[in-house]
C-alpha cells in the first residue's frame, strides 16, 4: 500500500507541474546576443611596460597575469614572451570576461617582451605588447656592503633579496636623487628589516640621501635597538639605549638637527654637532647623511664632512637588537617621540666597517647622477638649485640671491641681489694647480663687485667687516669699472705676499652687449692665467698658492674676506661653474666653451 501511495503521490506532482509552467512564471526565451560589435579589449597586469625584476637569481619564474573581455565571447588566447608561444587558452568559465594568470618558469636576465592575443568567435583580435627587463643580480659596488636599498619600485633590499616589512602605508615620493624615485614617509608608518644579514660587530656605517621634512619636528631615520624591558607594555614609551644604535633629527631652532646615540653595554654616548649637524628644511635640497662606528669613536658626516666625533669607551654592544626600523623610532625608540619620518630618502647602504672619510666621499660621487670631468671638483649649474653636482652639497645662502630665468647652458642661472651670495666650506676645493670656468652675464651695477673668493680673515681688521683684505693667502677674482667697461682682475696669494694678474683692457668686457661671457682663470706653482671668451687676458708670474686660512668659498660677492675696496655682492648672472683641482689648459678650455 506504502509503494502504492507513493506511486500516485508522484503522478500527481509531474502533472501539476506540467499544467503550472506558465501559471504566472514567464516561459524562458531565447534572446539574441546582437551582433559582434567590437574585438577583444586585453589589459596587462603582470608584467606592464617598464617592469624591472630585481631578483639575484639569473633565472626566476613570474606570473603573468591579464584581463581579457568581450561584448559576446572570447573564443581563444595565445600568451607568448620574446615571440614564443608558452600557452594557449580555450576554456573559460566566464566567456566574456577572463582574468588569467599564467605561470613561466625560465625568465632569464635582460629586456623581454611579452605579447597577449585574444581572438573573440568572430574573428577579430587584439594584441597587447609590454617590454619589460629582468636585472642583472646585484652584485655589491663597495667592498664591505651588507644593507642596499634603492626604493624605486618597492622596498627590496637587494644582497639578501629580502622584502622590508611594511608598517603602516608608507609610499613612494615620485622623484629621488639617484633615481626616478625615493622612499616617502608617512604617518605610523615605517619599514623594519632582520639584522641577522648585517654582520653586525664592532664596526658599522650607514650612508644615504636624504631631503627633510620639518614635519613631525623630531622622527627617528634608523634605529637599531633593544626591547625596553621596563616599559615592555609600553610602546609609546621605548628608550633603552645601551644597546645599538639610533640616528634620529629634531627641531633647532627651525633647523632640522641630526644626531647619534650609541649604546655600549652599560651607557650610551651621543653624538650631537650642534649646529654644524643641521640641515636647512626650507631649502627642499637632498642631502647625504652618514654615520660611521668604529671600535673607538662614532663619527656623523652631512655631505661628506665631518661634523661631529665622538669618543667610545667600550664597542657598541648589540644585545638584543634583531630589527632595523627604517625612517621611524618606533617601535624601540619612541620614549621621546621619535616616531615616523615624513621626509624622502634614497640609496640606502650599510657596511660592516667603518667607512673613511675618502670611502664616503667616493660613495656619495657614485651614487650622485653627475659625472664629473677629469680632475673636476665643483659643478653648479643653478638649474633652480645651490647644489654642487660633483659632491651634493648645497651653498649656505646669505641674503636673498634668486634665479635668473634664463641661462647660457640648461634651465636657469644665479642671479645675484644686493647683500646676496653663497658659500661653501672649502674642504675639497683646494690644491696646487687649480682652475675655475663659468659663463657670466655682467651688470654694471655695482660698478664694482667680488666674482670668486676663497681668502683668509682679515685679523688685523677683525672687528671692521667692511674692511677686510688679507691678500697674502688664497685668490680673489672680481671686476670693476674701467671706463664704462668691466675690468676682470685676479689676486693671489703665496703666503708672504700677493700678485695681481691684471690684463687691463685686454681683460674688459662692455656691460651694454648684455651677453653671456666665458669667464677662465688657472693658478699653478709658476703662474696665473686669466681667460675671456677662451683667450688670454692677464697672464703673471707667481710662485704658487698658499690655502692657510682659506677656510669658506664666496660665490658672487667679496663678502666676508675681500671688501675693504668695497667688491661686495654682484648682480649679475653667473651660470655653470666648474672647479677643477689641475690647470687647464687654453684648448681644454675652449673646448668647455664650446660645450
């Protein structure tokens, strides 16, 4: 009876839902899907155009990944790199849109293409095509590398080939010294690395470029540090010091200050230059920062000058310290507020050595895009900078001196304004042959005005600024009126005595032409020779120069050295200025002219 019933219970379902198909419910209909309006449209994910894969294996394997849609229906694709067909797809789940990821084992080092073609059911096609490059493995340039970070893409160190951890969202500033693109701060957020690969020991180095921002006031750059045991549920108040290290920067009176504590074991020591360790923020100018410990001393160089040393008792002791925090304190060095840096940073390298001053000034002439000439040691080109392109420095700025807007060479020029000029430390600029160039766009007012100047203080005039003219050491180059005419003149000193290397009006130039002139002068044991236009002007006899108390270079003013005769600023412009440590000679510098 149970089968029976369970029979007719059955019957009588197939038949009311027979008579119920279209008792309210639409019947189904087939619809037209149209006509093939257009081909496929390939999106390329993985790699794009100018992908650079920076790993140290000579061979790797990537995935490729795209998006392909149509209008009606993708009926094939065809994935090949360097035109060699790896795969080709049929079968989709979803025919009108596919995402696919393809995998490809044996991608070599050097440039690649790769190409998608899609084909849809009614034939028609479209072709993507990116060029992108698998790099060399990096090999370190400087013996004793063990950190190298260039942030252009992401945040890969590149010995170890190990990913940063990302705290936070930091980013990318768009632009970078050394490359199109830098690392950019942002608040909490940071980068922390394993410190297992650093070899870390009785000697360490940093070194990289950098361009402040004075805001946060104070941020931690690198710091490698300890837990805090007495603040372990703490972390906003971290600050155990006696082990590793922390570089850091803070307010000084609107200057950003950077300083260095290292920890010893049983104390910590600073390393603080006072003001010669602060860099100017509103300049915007990148900046070379390094710092070196050695078993005995920690030294903090901005571009490449020393400007502090101090003395350890014991080597830095690393207990405890497993992590590098890269542009932050946190999260072992937050007890003062030394938290996330928004400033840029580039070119990132550590070293298990402590670096001599030559190591660091070579680093910094490496990474610097400039390459200079032979025996090159200054280039300014003013192209909306105070920078020297052979070390990265930037000139201390005195007054207001502006641009030009225009220029004999590239975008833009110095322009001086009254009171005006810059200054550089001479470390690096003197030698026993010695040579300047530049290109110059005279005013006559002042009818008078220094060019170049690096001189010793005047100390019998110590108190009388406006009258200072101690000739007997270094060189003085200015012009003054002759007549309606502005008459180039060059001084030097030998350490007893000075020489004039006047050409009279063969050294006179007519400000009324408003036109650019090249500007040449050479000092070697036996002579000075003053250049215009390539020709010589002036030319004496000396018996060498003596640098003793030479210690600042004036650019576009006598000022502070030489203005007892009252060359103080000049308002003309001054465009691509070269230093070299040799003496050209005339058909070198006809040939920079021509340039």
């Amino acid at each position: 009876m149970k089968k029976l019933n369970k029979f007719f219970i059955a019957v009588f379902s197939f038949i009311f839902l027979l008579f119920s198909c279209d008792d309210g419910i639409d019947a189904i209909t087939q619809i037209d899907p149209g006509s093939d309006s257009g081909a496929p449209v390939v999106v390329l994910k993985y790699p794009v155009e100018g992908t650079k894969i920076k790993v140290n294996d000579p061979v790797v394997a990537i995935t490729i990944e795209f998006e392909v849609t149509d209008d009606i229906e993708v009926k094939d694709i065809v994935v090949l790199i360097d035109n060699n067909q790896i795969t080709t797809m049929n079968s989709f789940k979803d025919y009108r849109k596919v995402f696919a990821e393809v995998d490809f084992d044996n991608l070599t080092t050097g440039t690649h293409e790769l190409k998608v073609v899609a084909t849809d059911i009614s034939g028609q096609s479209t072709t993507q095509i990116a060029s992108f490059e698998k790099e060399p493995p990096y090999i370190p340039i400087f013996a004793n590398e063990t950190v190298y970070m260039d942030f252009e893409t992401d945040y890969t160190e590149f010995i170890t080939v190990t990913r940063a951890t990302e705290v936070g969202s930091p980013g990318f500033a768009g632009e970078g010294l050394a490359s199109n693109n830098a690392y950019a701060g942002a608040t909490d957020s940071y980068l922390t690395l394993p410190t297992t690969p650093m070899q870390l020991g009785n000697e360490l180095s940093a070194i990289f470029w950098y361009k402040v921002n004075a805001s946060p006031d104070r941020a931690g750059i690198l710091v490698i540090g300890p837990e805090d045991p007495t603040d372990a549920n703490f972390p906003d108040s971290q600050n155990n010091r006696n082990s590793g290290f922390r570089l850091f920067r803070e307010n000084a009176g609107g200057m950003q200050r950077v300083k260095l504590n290292v920890g010893i074991g049983d104390k910590n020591v600073w390393v603080d230059g006072g003001d010669a360790a602060d860099i100017d923020p509103s300049k915007d100018e990148w900046v070379s920062v390094a710092f070196t410990i050695s078993a005995t001393e920690a030294r903090v160089y901005l571009n490449g000058q020393m400007v502090r040393e101090s003395a350890l008792e014991n080597p830095v002791d690393w207990t405890g310290t497993d992590i590098l925090s890269i542009m932050s304190g946190a999260p072992r060095f937050t007890g003062w507020n030394h938290k996330s840096d928004y400033s840029f940073m580039d070119e990132l390298r550590f070293f298990n050595t402590a670096l001599s001053p030559e190591e660091i000034q070579n680093i910094i002439g490496v990474t610097n895009p400039y390459t200079p000439a032979d025996g090159e040691i200054m280039y300014m080109a003013f192209n909306g900078t105070y920078k020297n392109w052979v070390t990265g420095a930037v000139a201390d700025v005195e007054g207001s001196p502006s641009f030009a807007g225009e220029s004999k060479l590239g975008s833009d020029a110095y322009a001086g304004a009254e009171d005006s000029y810059l200054t550089f430390p001479s470390a690096g600029l003197q030698s026993e042959n010695f040579s300047a160039t530049m290109w110059f766009k005279p005013n006559a007012t002042p009818d008078r005005a220094g060019i170049l100047v690096m001189g010793p203080p005047d100390v019998d005039n110590a108190g009388f600024p406006d009258t200072q003219n101690n000739r007997k050491n270094g060189f003085r180059f200015f012009r003054e009126n002759a007549d309606g005419m502005q008459r180039f003149k060059l001084n030097v000193g030998n350490g007893i005595a000075d020489t004039w290397v006047d050409g009279g009006t063969a050294a006179d130039v007519d400000p009324t032409l408003d036109e650019w002139v090249h500007l040449a002068f050479t000092i070697s044991n036996s002579k000075a020779v003053v250049y215009i236009n390539g020709e010589i002007a002036a030319e004496s006899a000396i018996t060498g120069i003596d640098w003793t108390g030479c210690d600042i270079l004036s650019i576009m003013s006598g000022a502070p050295r030489f203005t007892a005769w009252n060359h103080k600023s000049d308002l003309s412009y001054l465009d691509e200025l070269h230093f070299y440590d040799k003496e050209l000679t005339q058909e070198e510098i006809q040939e920079e002219m021509g340039n």
